[in-house]
C-alpha cells in the first residue's frame, strides 16, 4: 500500500533519506526540506523503498534547486 511520507514512522522515513542521500549526495537537511515540502507517495517493502520514478525526478530537481539557492546566499 502506498502512503504519503508524512505517514511514515521515523524508521521508514530513515530509510526514505538514506536511499535519496545516496542518490543525490545532497545533506541531510535539505533532503527533509523537500521531501516534506512534496510529501510524495511512497511504498516500503522490507528495506526497499519504493517510488515512482516521475517522482524521484522531481525531488531530485528540487534539492538541485535548494542547493542552487543555498549557494547564492
């Protein structure tokens, strides 16, 4: 079942940052930023996380955005 991230459990929503912190090799902290700001809808299985692709994509493009601004400051 697919949840939105802002009903995830602190475990799962641990391993929801890691699989984008490796993926992007953006901190920690912009990763919370956007993905609280999208909330996406996500699915666990196990270890696995699991998204759509069109929205990881999208977070992605969002943290080069963050840190493109966080640059300029």
């Amino acid at each position: 079942m697919f949840m939105h991230y802002n009903q995830l459990c602190t475990t799962q929503k641990a391993l929801v940052h890691r699989k984008i912190a490796v993926r992007t090799k953006a901190p920690q902290e912009t990763i919370l930023k956007v993905l609280t700001g999208i909330n996406p809808v996500l699915k666990i299985i196990d270890r696995d996380v699991l998204m759509m692709y069109y929205m990881m994509s999208k977070i992605e493009q969002r943290i080069q955005e963050e840190l493109r601004m966080k640059n300029y400051e």
